[in-house]
C-alpha cells in the first residue's frame, strides 16, 4: 500500500504560456524604464489592443493582415516578434523559430536574440521537443534579464533531468543554489536531481531545508502564497514517503506533521502519517489521520486506502466486530463507487464530458491561455478531478476546443462569402445602372471646344500683357465710358475747327487722360487677376479630363475588378470547401482522444476500486478465519 519515494517526487515544471509575448514588446530602453513603447502605426495599436485583450487568435489574423499590405512600416520587427510569440503560444514552434531565426539573421539586438531562443526552448520543452530545446538553450548568450536567467537556469536543469542527464542537472542547480538570491526551485530541484542521481542523503538534506521553512510570505522569497506554500508540502511529502521506505517512521512523522491539513498533499499525507504510526505500533494513532481521510472525496486513491486502513487498525486493536463492519461498508462503498465509475464513462462515451467543459468554461478564441475552470454537469464529476489536473488531458482538450472554435470560424467564414456574393452581384447592378447616366451628363461637356476657348483667352491675355494694354483689362463699366468717349470724339470731328465746340475739345481730352490713367493704374491688378482666373482654368480642365480618363478607365478596369473578386470569393470559397470537413473530421479524431483518455483515467481508478475491494474480501475473509478457529478453540473437549 505504501508508496515509492520516486512516485511522489514532482519536478517542477516552468509556466505556461501566457507570458511568451510581452517581453518582446517593448526594446531593451522600454524594458529598463518600464515605459509603453511609442506606436507610430495604428495597425500595429490595433494588433497590440486584441492582444491585451486576451483575444489572440484576432491579434495574430489583424497583425498578419497588416503585414501583407505593409501597414507597419515603424514597427515591422516588432510586430513579426509578436506574431512569433503567438505562434509559440499556439505550439507553433517550428513556426516561430523560422521567424526568429530570420530576426536575428536581420542583425537583431541581443537582448532580442537571447529572449527569443529563451522562449522557444521553454515552448519546446513544454511540447517534450527536447532536443531541440537542448538546440535553443545553446544558443542563448549573455543578455538575458536576471528574471529571465534564473528562470532559465531552472530551465536547462529541467531538460537534462527529462533526458536523464541528472548529474548535470545537479551541476546546473548547484551553481544556481550558491548564487545571490538563488530561488527555492532551484533548491527544491536539485535535491530531486541530487536523490535521482544516487545521493540520497545529500538530496535529503536540499529537500528539507526547503520542508523546514516557515509558512510565511517572507520565507517565500517573493512567491505566492500558495505557490510557496504547496512546494514546501511537495517536499515534505516526498521526505516523508523516503522515510518510509527507509524504515524510520519517527522521522516520516516529522516530515508529514508540516503538510497542511487541507492541500494538494493533504491527502497524502494523511495516509503517510497513519503508516507512520502503525509502523511504531501505535495502530489508535493511526486511526485519527486515517478517519479524516476516509470521508474525503473517493476519486483520490489515497481516500480509497484509507477507508480499508481503518478496519486494519480496529483489527490490531483487536476490534474484530468494528473492523469487520467498516470492511463490509467499505466494500459496499467500492461497489457503489464501481456502479458510478461505469455511469460516467458511459457519459463520456455519449460526449457530455466535452459538451459540459464547453458550455462551462466558455471563451471567445482558441488558445493555450484558456483554462479549465468548471466541471461538467454530468453524473459523478468529482471523479473527472485528478484527470482534469493532468497536463496531458488539459493539452488533449485544448487542442479539442481549438479544433472546435476552428470549425465554426471556418462555418461562419463561409457564410461570410456568401454575403460577399451577395455584395458583388449588387456593386454589379449598381454599376450597370450607374454607368448611362455618368455617361450622359460627361457627354454634355465638350472639353474641346473649351479648351479652344481657353486658348483663344490665353492668346488675348499674353497679347495684352505684351503691349501693357491696359484697355483690354477694362471693366463693363469702363468700356461703357470708353464707347461714350470714343462718340463724343466722332460728334467734335464733324465739328472741325469750330471756336464754339473748343471747350467740348478740352473736357473731352481730361476725361479721356483721366480714364487711361485709372487704366493704367489698375492693369497690373488685373493682369495678375487674369493670371489666376486662367490658372483656375487650367485646373479645371485638368480636373476635368481627369474624369474623363478615370472614367474611360474605369469602363475598362470596373468590369475586370468585379471578375478578380468573384475569382477571389470562388477561390476562398474551394479552399473553404477543403478544411471545413478536414477539420471537423480532426475534431472527431480528437474527441476521440480526449474521450479515451478520459475513459482510461476512470479505468485506472477501477483497476484500483478491484484491488482495494480484493484486499478488503481478503480481510473480511482472514477475519471469519480467525473467529471460527476462535470458536474451535472454545469448543474443544478439556484434557
């Protein structure tokens, strides 16, 4: 019943990847003053805003789009690191690497280089490529963040361990340890690397400074509460469990009386520390932590041990009758647990276990930033617990919903051609219905002749302006003065010589001298006036014969532009055609998937109701054994 020291032993294992991209959007300069960059292209704001709100799959389509029409000049590199991150965020290792790989061959900044080769052998590593992750961390140099350098020191050690390299996990963990500020992962690691490379003790010793430690903020060192909190169960249950195995139950005690009573080690070691006590032969100690076990929740392996435990400590207390009626119940137990193992794989089987997860935990997009939140209302969820803890069941899952909101951005992308359609055939009609009247009212202007005006005037105006005319600039009312003059002047010549008709001649000749004047006087005005008008002028029939040729192009172009976008539509509309039965078909695939994993995790706990349920027929059995040979004894004859 008791457990082996390496199944209790959890490595830690690095955050997820819900920060991948925000170190890449700021320089080295934003970074160390903790100021937003300065966006100069609204595009790329608009990429950044559905990123911060956690709407990445928009994010990602929104940059990709502005990339292909070149509307991030200012912020091209920037923008193509963020598209890596997201990729990376999606799995897309290879993806990603290609872009950063690109990056640095543009002659990236270090900084960038090291941050991106970080991020993509943490991803690798997550996605259990780690030789490639091994790849990625060599080529990360020396211009990590201190956050970032501890973090990948954490992160080597981690890859070896998975490899098996464990002594030189513990050669990373032990320089990290001796360093400044060295974090209680690395301390807590590298008792693990220590203990799995041989040296028990000196794992021991790593493992207990951080089980020693007092539950307080400050002895966190900067972590959360809970996180500090669960990694100092995690070792003291580990360092209990060895001591177990090790035959000193006095020192397990120690080390499982620091777990909390209610925690993800809890359980564990509750049922560590009745081993503990029934190992020193004090079987009514071991009854307390094994009573409160039994009534926790029974999808918990260690819950199901304790409800047999408690009739084998009432047995050594030589509490036959109490034993055997907590065996009988607990066999009751395991067969009722039994009928609902069955009941909720057969719910899985018809898809509820899906359907509720979606329907519970809902959200916009895809994403590994999404989590499980909510159980499922279907019958006995509480045994989907441990199994929607597992990191293979919640990628498995994950990949699921992403293939499902695939299925329905492709469904709702071809109902969106169908109105593009829709919207074609209309621009069609309105363009045949439009086209006549443009027509029409072009047809009544003749640029020709208006142009030959312009000419004429063109000709008149360099003419006056060469001869300093100021009469041709004259207005309405001065060619009426001068037409008066000019009949005054016949009416005086048929006069001649006359005495009578000389003070005619003499204001004849003020007036003509005062208006050639005033002519003189305003022809520089208006020769600049007739300049201007004559420039509007040009502009206009510019203007004009502009529209003229948009317009006899656009007879030509409109017609083939339509044809472009039905091609465009058709096309989308094949490839559409292609992924919608690819990808529902790999959502069934998947489902599958999810589904058997689900159904396997209800069959292990089966497997394990079976051999708790034998070895509790077994103890009933022992226990009917020994009160008949009991009563043999009582009714045999007195010598």
């Amino acid at each position: 019943m008791r457990m082996r020291l390496f199944d209790l032993i959890v490595v830690w294992r690095l955050a997820g990847a819900a920060i991948l991209c925000m170190p890449f959007l700021a320089s080295g300069a934003d970074r160390a003053s903790g100021q937003a960059p300065v966006l100069q292209d609204p595009h790329y704001g608009d990429g950044l805003f559905h990123f911060y709100q956690t709407r990445y799959f928009t994010s990602i389509t929104s940059l990709m789009v502005s990339q292909h029409f070149e509307r991030m000049p200012h912020h091209a590199d920037e923008a193509e690191i963020l598209r890596g991150g997201l990729l990376l965020s999606y799995g897309l290792h290879r993806e990603a690497g290609e872009i950063f790989a690109k990056l640095i061959e543009k002659g990236a900044s270090p900084p960038v280089r090291d941050r991106a080769w970080f991020y993509l052998a943490k991803i690798r590593y997550q996605r259990g490529f780690l030789a490639e992750a091994t790849e990625a961390l060599g080529r990360i140099d020396k211009y990590l963040p201190a956050d970032l350098q501890e973090e990948r020191v954490l992160l080597d050690a981690n890859v070896r361990m998975a490899l098996g390299d464990y002594a030189g996990a513990v050669s990373i963990l032990e320089g990290a340890a001796k360093g400044k500020g060295a974090g209680l992962y690395a301390q807590y690691n590298l008792g693990v690397a220590l203990v799995r490379n041989g040296d028990f003790t000196g794992g021991s010793a790593q493992l207990e400074a951080v089980g020693r430690l007092p539950a307080t903020r400050d002895a966190a060192r900067g972590m959360a509460d809970e996180e500090f909190l669960s990694l100092r169960d995690k070792a003291n249950v580990a360092l209990g469990f060895a001591a177990l195995q090790d035959q000193r139950p006095e020192d397990a005690r120690t080390f499982l009386q620091r777990v909390r009573l209610n925690g993800a080690q809890s359980n564990k070691a509750l049922l560590g520390f009745g081993w503990a006590a029934a190992a020193l032969s004090a079987p009514q100690k071991a009854l307390v932590p094994w009573t409160e076990l039994a009534q926790r929740e029974s999808s918990d392996a260690a819950v199901l041990e304790a409800r047999i435990a408690v009739p084998y400590a009432l047995a050594e207390l030589k509490a036959y009758g109490q034993s055997l009626a907590r065996y009988t119940e607990a066999i009751h137990d395991f067969d009722r647990e039994g009928v609902a193992l069955d009941e909720s794989v057969a719910a899985i089987r018809e898809g509820k276990l899906l359907e509720g997860l979606l329907e519970n935990n809902p959200g916009e997009e895809m994403g590994w930033f999404w989590t499980i939140r909510q159980l499922p209302a279907m019958p006995h969820a509480g045994h989907l617990t441990p199994l929607l803890a597992e990191h293979q069941f919640q990628e498995a899952f994950k990949n699921y919903r992403d293939l499902h909101f695939l299925d329905r951005n492709l469904h709702q992308w071809a109902d969106s051609l169908g109105v593009f359609n829709d919207m074609l055939a209309n621009r069609r009609v309105a363009y045949a219905e439009r086209l006549p009247k443009v027509l029409a009212q072009a047809g009544q202007t003749d640029l020709g002749n208006a142009r030959q005006q312009r000419d004429g005037l063109a000709a008149e105006l360099a003419q006056a302006e060469r001869v300093a005319d100021g009469v041709a600039f004259a207005n309405a009312r001065e060619r009426d003065l001068l037409a008066r003059l000019e009949s005054v002047q016949a009416a005086l010549a048929r006069h001649g010589d006359d005495p009578e008709a000389a003070g005619a001649r003499d204001r004849h000749r003020l007036a003509s001298g005062a208006l050639v004047w005033q002519l003189a006087q305003a022809y520089p005005g208006r020769v600049w006036d007739a300049k201007k008008a004559m420039r509007s002028v040009d502009a206009g029939l510019d203007e004009a014969t502009r529209r003229e040729s948009a317009l006899a192009q656009a007879q030509r172009d409109e017609p083939a532009r339509f044809d472009q976008f039905a091609q465009r539509i058709a096309a989308l509309q094949g490839r559409l055609q292609g992924l919608i039965p690819r990808v529902a078909a790999l959502t069934r695939e998947q489902q599958g998937v999810v589904q058997d994993l689900a159904v396997a995790e209800l069959v292990r706990q089966k497997e394990r109701l079976a051999e708790y349920t034998t070895q509790a027929r077994f103890a009933v059995a022992q226990l009917y054994d020994r009160a008949t040979a009991s009563r043999s004894h009582d009714d045999a004859p007195a010598r």
